[in-house]
C-alpha cells in the first residue's frame, strides 16, 4: 500500500474530520469522494474501507485506544453527538459492525467481547424489525433499552475513573512532610495466641485425621506425653544416664509412674535404649543409637 | 505536660511516622510515657498546628488512617526537581476497575466485566492488590464463592480522602423511555440504516473528547 | 519572592526530599523558577528556620551533604512506639502445628504432616523454635533420623499452663465444637483441671486489626 512507509515506529494518526460522502446503497457499496477518511503519517487516506483503508498498525493503535465493545460504541455515539437515549440503533450497529469486520479482515485478535456485540446488536435490529401485536407491546422491553442501560452504566463509571484520577494523589500531586529520626529502634511484636485459638486449631485438624477414633483406644495422658519430651531432653548430649536419676522420689508416686510410663513409650516408639549390662547391675538408658551400628539392643 | 509540649510531640510525631497518625495512636504516645490527656487536647493540639501553618509551605490534611503533614500543592511545584521518578501513570483500565471496586464495593470480578464489558485481566487485580487499594473483603454465596472486592485505608488515604462518600459522586442514570424519547419512532431507527454513512474515521482517540 | 516565601519553600523542600540538601541544591531549585536568590539569602531562610524551631520537637541540622530537618533527640524517646511492628498474626497451619506438637509429643515433622495431611513448611518450625514454645527433644532412629519436637516452659508458661495435661484431653475435646458458643465448654474443660489463669478471653478472631 502506497500510505504505508516502512518506518517501525508507531505512526501518528491524525484524523480529520469529513463530510459524509454520498451513499448508494450496500454498506459495502459506498460510493467514495475524494474526502480523505483519514491522514496517516501525513498521507491522506482515501481508499474504501475494504481497500484497508487504514494501515494495520493504524488500525491496531485505533483498537487499543478503547476498552472494550462499551467504550467503542459509546464513542461512536459520542462522536456524532447523539444523545444516549436517543440511539439510532441501526446506524450505530451498523458502524460498529463495519469497524468490527475491518478488525477481522485484518486479521486482528479481536476480543470475543467485540463479536458478542456484534451479535447483541443485530440481534436488536431483527427484534425491531418484527411485527409485534399490540397487547404485547407494553410487557415488551424496547430492545435498545437494555443496551441504553449497559452504554450508560459504563459511562457513568468510565467517567468515575477519570474523576479518580484527577484527585490528588500521593505520588504525584502530594508530597508528605517527613522529618529524620535518629536511633528509631524498631521493636516487633509478636503475635498473641489465646488458648482457645490453639485448641480450635487442634479439634479441627483432628477432625480433618481420624485420631479421635485411634484414641478412644489408647489415649496416654498429656502429662506422659511431656515427660517424654523431658526425658529425652535429659539424654541429650549424654551418653548414659542412670535409670533412677530420672525418677525423682519427691514427684512422689504419681511421678514416677508417669516417667516409667514415658519410659515404655519411648522404648516402644525405639526412642532410646535400656541397658543393663549386669543382672541386678545398675539400668542405663540412652537414646537409641543410629541402626547402622548395630549395638542397639533394641535390635533383637 | 503543657500544650505546647504536647503540640511539639504531636508535629514531631506527624513529621517522623512516615504515615497519617489518628488522634487515638497519638494519644496513646503521650499516654504511654505517663502523660495524662485526651482526644480533646490531642484535637486541640492538631488545630493549633493547623493554625501555625497556615502562611506556610506545609500543611496538617485529614485522610482516612488520620493526619499526615504534608506539602501545599502550590509549593510542590517547585520541588520537582527534587524527584528524578516520575509518579506512576495508570492505565485506563486499572482505573476504570479501581472506580468500580470503589464505588460498587463489594464488588466481584464477574461484575466489574459485566459492566466494563471486557475481561478484568488478573494483572490490574494484582497491582491493585500489591498497591494495598484493594482486597478481598469477602466472597458472594454462589456457585464457585467468587471473591467479593472492596478498597482499603490505604486508597483513600493515598487519594487524600477521609471516607468513600467523599469521592466524586457518580453520574446520574438517566430513564430511557421510548415512549417519549425524541427518536421514538422505530421506523426513524430503522430508516437511519439507509443513512449516509458516517466517517468512519474522525478522531480516533477517545481520550481528548471534552 | 520575599524572604517569607522563600522560607517557606526551603522548609518545604527540606521536609519532603527524603534527603539532606546542600545550599546550592537549595538555590537551584528556586533560580529553576526564574526566582533570583544567592547563597547567602538561602543561609539567612535557614537560619531563620533555625531560629524558628527553637523550642520545637524538630530541628535543622547541618550533615556533610546538607541540611535536613530531625526530630529532636529528646522528643525521639517519646515517638519509640511508633516503630513498633505488629507482625503478621500466626496462621492456622502453625497453630494445628502447635496444636500437634503440643499433643502428641514426642513428634516428628512427618508425623505432623501425616496427621494434617499436607507438609509442614520449614517456616512454621523455624517461627515456633524461635518463640521459644517448641525445640527439638531427640531424633527417631529411622532412615534420616528426624528430629522429634517437643514444647518447651515457655510454651506452658504463655498459655498459662503449669503442666502440660492442664489442657483439655482429647477425650473432651471431642464434645468441644468450636463453631457453636465453645468459650463455655471449654472453660469447663479446663475448670476440670484447675487450670489457674488461662487467657481464654482472648478474641481469637482475626479480623480486629486496631
């Protein structure tokens, strides 16, 4: 094409307005005047749109300049200083269809958007065009009303957003008066946790697992459980440690019950080991030594 | 502690927060070193400040999250040149979104696009939501629990507001009745399908119509 | 410019740059404006804010780059709450964590995760080890020999314990639905134990962020 120049850089579109050249018939047959439609990079366009009338990187940027069918059509609408009641539906769609066919010509990824529109709109013009009876007509909405209701309920918020962006707003229109501070020490607090939140926590995992059922079976008391975590605690870092220094007499019996007890677990669960090295000789108990040597007498 | 001690921690605070203070986190500075007083002289002390300022480069504005010192925008002019960045420029999109969310919270995304009439792409959620201006405030009883989007403090803060009915107010809708529409007649309508055709190719951009 | 205006301006530009500015950044932001100034009328503004900040919480403090507006070391003292940082409150998989450890202990992480039935990051270990209410009690001797987790004092001491079966045991808990009015139920529980102070009236929910 003649008005297409091989520069990569986006072209300036600079459109002007015309007078509506005379029209025969057929969308498709309009009889063209010399009246550029458009000036592309400074050459006047002139050419049918089926001629691609507008270069496809024009046609691009023309696309990209609006945000969806709504905003497409309300321009149409705008440009021609119609008010948005007052739609001329058939002239509208027909517009629109024709920008929407251009897109498709040239081979654009057109939004489903803008086709889904393409179909409300013709599918508007049948309905007009259909003898209704009469009786119906007041139950029957006017099938632009629908799309008047869409075309201004976007405008009201495309406006909405324009007015957003005309507040002040930090970043660009405001600047915060800050001081220095010297020495700011900063402290962070941890979170609280109530008791509640962590029983909550554990009857929902609970539920998620079925430990409630393994437990009605066999259910050690917490304080075993603790004594558990102490004893091994205890056998930390160390290689024997003798059985009756874990059992201190002044927990009284109770005590040294639920250590025996945490004792069995352990030994059960191959936590630690038992030793005896003489009968009747002093009980060691450690913790379980790593299978790979081999001593561990809860091997056997 | 007299009034114009408290008025001196107050500004020192203000100008040091980095963020608007409410009268309740400044009282509690004061009260946390064992000062007796109350919102009252807090409130007092703002206005005090306010008064002070006036006649000068700076001023004490309200926002949502409470009072930030901040720079007249007739002085902020001449600061430019202090800023090599150019504050962030939005898309219409995010704005039209953002406008939605706003003005309709709560809001889910199906909703946005059905008015906008294009997908909301998951990116303008995103930085809506990094930015802190958005967030999900809850999700709608319906198949697939959509979340429902609303703003936060921090948007009406950065748009210097104290609360959401101080945003622009919204455009009226207008009734459309055929029945008395200028261009009631159908026929008319229709007729304008044999209508000259209308350039197709006047200004393009939508941006600069006035 | 009188040498209100310019004062006014200097302030403003001290306060908003971020940064300490030197008298020739100073001078130039105003000549950019067309304004005529030297030097020494950008001195006298300073010295005139100076003069002005006495007896105030902030003050102007000349650096090796500039000059720049500070809060008053002996105002900062009563601004350290400012600083604080809330962090972010604990998750449910930390707290069913928590839950687990404190149960079932000794516990291996895989048996954490075979109950919740999803991994348990290493995070939420690192942040309970690093409160102080969970460490590692000894390794099970089986291929890798995982640590075992146990709670620690400080576990018991937070939550108001002075034994670990002060908790409600799981037998109790089964009853305790916490969706309908639990509060009641489970002081009861803990009543059974003589559990001395424990902070149940904490609202667990997380929406109250002050």
């Amino acid at each position: 094409m003649s008005e297409q120049s091989g520069k990569t850089d986006r072209p300036k579109l600079k459109l002007v307005p015309v007078v509506p050249p005379p029209v025969s018939d057929e969308a498709g047959a309009i009889a063209q005047a010399e009246m550029p439609f458009a000036i592309v990079e400074g050459e006047p366009i002139t050419q049918l749109p089926r001629d691609l009338y507008i270069p496809p990187h024009a046609l691009e940027v023309f696309l990209e300049a609006f945000e969806g069918p709504l905003d497409l059509l309300l321009y149409l609408i705008r440009r021609q200083n119609i008010d948005i009641l007052d739609i001329p539906i058939a002239e509208i769609s027909r517009q629109y269809v024709k920008y929407i066919e251009l897109m498709r010509e040239m081979q654009f990824e057109l939004a489903g958007e803008y086709l889904v529109m393409a179909a409300t709109l013709a599918e508007i013009k049948s309905r007009m065009l259909l003898p209704r009876p009469l009786e119906e007509e007041e139950d029957e909405e006017d099938p632009r009303a629908a799309l008047v209701r869409r075309l201004q309920e976007y405008e009201r918020y495309k406006q909405a957003a324009e007015d957003l962006d005309s507040l002040e707003r930090l970043e660009r229109d405001v600047v915060v008066a800050e001081a220095e501070v010297l020495e700011r020490t900063v402290v962070t607090k941890l979170p609280d946790v109530a008791l509640k939140a962590l029983l909550t926590a554990f009857v929902e995992v609970l539920e998620r697992s079925s430990m409630f059922e393994h437990h009605r079976i066999r259910q050690e008391p917490l304080s075993v459980r603790e004594r558990m975590s102490q004893v091994l605690v205890n056998l930390a870092g160390r290689r024997y440690v003798d059985f009756s220094e874990l059992l201190d007499p002044a927990e009284g019996r109770v005590g040294i019950t639920v250590t025996f007890l945490a004792l069995l677990e352990l030994l059960k669960d191959a936590v630690i080991d038992v030793v005896q090295t003489d009968e009747f000789g002093p009980i060691h108990v450690r913790a379980a030594q790593p299978a790979a040597t081999g001593e561990s007498p809860a091997d056997g | 502690m007299d009034e114009l001690q408290l008025r001196n921690v107050i500004e020192a605070a203000l100008l040091a927060a980095g963020r608007p203070l409410s009268v309740d986190s400044l009282l509690e500075l004061v009260m946390r070193k064992g000062v007796s007083a109350d919102r009252d002289s807090v409130r007092k002390a703002i206005a005090a400040l306010t008064g002070e300022y006036e006649g000068r480069g700076i001023e004490i504005r309200e926002v949502a999250s409470g009072f930030r010192v901040q720079v007249k925008t007739s002085v902020t002019d001449w600061l430019q040149p202090l800023w090599e960045e150019r504050a962030p420029r939005y898309t219409r999109a995010l704005l039209e979104t953002l406008a939605l969310v706003a003005y309709k919270q709560p809001i889910t995304r199906a909703e946005i696009e059905e008015v906008r009439g294009v997908a909301v792409s998951t990116n303008i959620v995103r930085t809506l939501t990094e930015r802190g201006w958005i967030r999900v405030v809850g999700h709608r009883e319906t198949p697939g629990r959509p979340a429902m989007l609303g703003t936060t403090r921090e948007f009406l803060d950065y748009f210097g507001l104290r609360k959401l009915d101080e945003l622009p107010p919204l455009a009226q809708l207008r009734d459309y009745d055929p029945a008395t529409g200028p261009q009631a007649d159908l026929i008319d309508a229709l007729g304008a399908f044999g209508a000259p055709d209308v350039p197709l190719t006047t200004d393009i951009s939508p941006a600069d119509e006035a």
